[in-house]
C-alpha cells in the first residue's frame, strides 16, 4: 500500500528553522513529483513546492529564498528545510505524490503542524 | 498575480446533482492546466477524486466527474450522499510559469 507518513513540525519563534521529512512507502520518490501543500487554520490549500524526478525544483513565491525542497532516495524520504519563519508559515504542511503529469496529486499524507509563535 | 475562483458555498438535497466550478484568472481552463479536484473534510487530510481534468482514483466514487465546462473546470456529483458533504478544492497548474495555483475552496452543505 502506498502512504507518506509526515513528521518534523511543532512550535518555533519567528526567524527560526525547523526541517519536515516525509516518508513514503510503497512507491519510489525519486521517480514521481514529489509536492509541499500548506494549510493554514480554517483556510484554504496552497501549494508551497515541488521537486521533479529529475531533481528540479519549484517554489510559491510566498516561501522563494526561505524554504528548500530535498529527497533522500537511499532513504525514500522527502524533506522540507524551513529557514526565517514567519507567524504567516503557520499551518498543517501536506506531503503529495504527483502523478505521470507534473499538474496531478494522487496521494496525500496526514499532515504535520507547524506553529510559529513567541 | 494568478488567481483561480471557486464557488464559496454550494447546498445540494440528497440525491440531486450538482456542479462546482474552477475558472482561472488567465482565461479558459483546457486540459492541459492537468485540473485536478479533492475533498476534503473536517479535520481530515485532502484526498483526491478527479486528476488531470475527467481521471479517477482508485477510491473515487462512480458518482463524481470532471470535465471542462464553458471555459472552466467542472466536478459534477451526480446523486449526491450525505457523506459527501465536505469542502471541494480544484488545483490548476500553469506550466509556463511552473506554478500550482488552488482555488479558494467550495464548502458542499447536503440538506
């Protein structure tokens, strides 16, 4: 059975970092688009980032300079380094799996909660 | 800025058919923006029903449809089930500019 099991979030002060992995199971990351959503409570989904099979990568401009997108094939794992948070980057952060096109998400992960507070 | 627009709110009796909407502040939706479409409900993960515009997933039932519909992107529910009360989010992507852009969301109330 396929499943991405999120982990790494919790409570930071502004202007800290904190690193979210996802790991998977049940298919390959290096071989799908691999995505970041957030959402924030009570709002809505955006998406944050995305990294290609190939290794190129994309971001929100919300997060562009902040946030980098990574994967550990050895590991079967996908990452997100969150450096300068801001009380905007409060928010559940989804892992996806993409599909055979770059604009589809087949499979989501439970989620992990980010809070950045004093 | 790349905007896509859903309906807020949508209430649908049980049984009946209903239509959502996705339309991009660019112009008309084609197939090639890959519109995908999930559910999601409170407290719960997003999951999703409809990728690349009319496909299915594994889990998604007989009663849900995508199409593209006067310039839009469209999920249908056709007999609609109280259990399908929940909020609905369309994902457009804009190859160009290699950006993913969701709609706002549309809460389905079924009473």
């Amino acid at each position: 059975e396929e499943q991405l099991v999120e982990s790494g979030g919790g409570l930071v002060q502004p202007g800290g970092s904190l690193r979210l992995s996802c790991a998977a199971s049940g298919f390959t990351v290096s071989s799908n688009y691999m995505s970041w959503v957030r959402q924030a409570p009570g709002e809505g989904l955006e998406w944050v980032s995305i990294i290609y099979s190939g290794g190129s990568t994309y971001y929100a401009d919300s997060v562009k300079g902040r946030f980098t997108i990574s994967r550990d094939n050895s590991k079967n794992t996908l990452y997100l380094q969150m450096n300068s948070l801001r009380p905007a980057d409060t928010a559940m952060y989804y892992c996806a799996r993409g599909g055979a096109r770059p604009g589809d998400i087949l499979l989501w992960g439970q989620g992990t909660l980010v809070t950045v507070s004093s | 800025q790349t905007v896509v627009t859903q309906e807020p709110s949508l209430t649908v009796s049980p049984g009946g058919t209903v239509t959502l909407t996705c339309a991009s502040s660019t112009g008309a939706v084609t197939s090639g923006y890959y519109p995908n479409w999930f559910q999601q409900k409170p407290g719960q993960a997003p999951r999703t029903l409809i990728y690349s515009t009319t496909n299915k997933h594994s889990w998604t039932p007989a009663r849900f449809s995508g199409s593209l519909l006067g310039g839009k992107a469209a999920l249908t529910v056709s007999g609609v089930q109280p259990e399908d009360e929940a909020d609905y989010y369309c994902l457009l992507y804009y190859g160009g500019a290699r950006l993913w852009v969701f709609g706002g969301g549309t809460k389905l109330t079924v009473l």
